[in-house]
C-alpha cells in the first residue's frame, strides 16, 4: 500500500496572522489578530502516542508530542502553526522532513483542546 493510501483522514492547517504596529520608540511590536486557513482538507494520518516520549529536533529545544501527523509534503509549514481535525485543536511543535526529499512531513503535535 502506498503512503497516501493510509492517510484515512482530513484535517485543516491554519496559520497565525499577525499585526504589524508602531511602538512609538522607533521599533515595532506583533500582536496577533486572527488564524487563517492555510491548507483545508489535508489528507493526514494521526498516530497517538502510548507513552510520554521526548525528542529533540535538531538543535531545538526537548518536545513531548500527544500525536505525529504523517502528510504529503507541503511547503510553509512551520512550528506554532495549528491543525484542527474532528473539533480538535494541535499544535505543531516539530515538522520533520524526512531525509529532506520533500515527499512526506511528519508534524509533532500536542493537543491544546485539553490544556
């Protein structure tokens, strides 16, 4: 079978839109406004996690995920951004691109619904 065939479900990326603002001292401040649609209906597969489990991307900070969302590969996905699939929201705290070949995304994510 192939990867895209054991993606069984659709979720929504969305992403962070961010104000742009004066701060009145020569320099400027974010506040955030609004999440947009930034890919809806992504076929996705999630795999829960039996265990809490620590990694560690790259050189980045330690990330005990609740889930891995397995995706075609898709460009502009970053961290912070957030998933929504049947009522749920997750946030992305890894994107993985396996051996950087472009073809398929692995996404840690933690459930925020529950925090």
């Amino acid at each position: 079978m192939s990867f895209e065939g054991l993606l069984g479900s659709k979720c929504t990326i969305m992403q962070e839109t961010l104000a742009v603002s004066d701060d009145g001292m020569g320099g400027y401040t974010t506040a955030a406004i609004s999440w947009n649609v930034l890919y809806p209906h992504v076929r996705c597969r999630f795999e829960s996690l039996p265990k809490v489990e620590e990694i560690h991307g790259y050189d980045k900070k330690a990330t005990f995920p609740d889930y891995y969302v397995y995706i075609v590969y898709r460009s502009g996905i970053k961290e912070g951004m957030r998933i929504y699939h049947n009522g749920r929201q997750f946030e992305i705290k890894l994107v993985e691109n396996w051996s950087e070949q472009e073809k398929y995304l692995q996404l840690a994510v933690t459930d925020i619904t529950r925090l």
